[in-house]
C-alpha cells in the first residue's frame, strides 16, 4: 500500500508545482514593491489595518 502511495504523493506534488507557476505566470503572487513598502492594508482596502499603531502623529 505504502508503494502505491507514492506515485500518487508525487504526482499531486508536479501538479501543484504547475499550478502555482501557471498562477504566477498568468496573475502574478506578490503586490508592487510600492504597493509593499506603503502596506497592503491600504493599497487594497484604503485604510490601515491597525490605526492606534500608526507612526504618523
């Protein structure tokens, strides 16, 4: 039983490999470095996600 496991184990491994890389071809995984540097709270939902920690004064 433990033989045959394998083949399906690896098989469900190369095909998530090639749906993640299709999905990064095709949308892209990260935001913008911009988008990254000023938080994804704000670029996403226009508001920061936790405001009492804010450093603007």
């Amino acid at each position: 039983m433990v033989k045959s496991l394998r083949p399906m184990t690896a098989d469900g491994c190369h095909l998530s490999l090639v749906v993640w890389w299709l999905l990064k071809l095709l949308f892209g995984l990260r935001i913008s470095a911009e988008d990254e540097y000023q938080g994804a709270d704000i670029s996403e939902c226009g508001m920061e996600a936790y405001p009492e920690f804010s450093n603007k004064a």
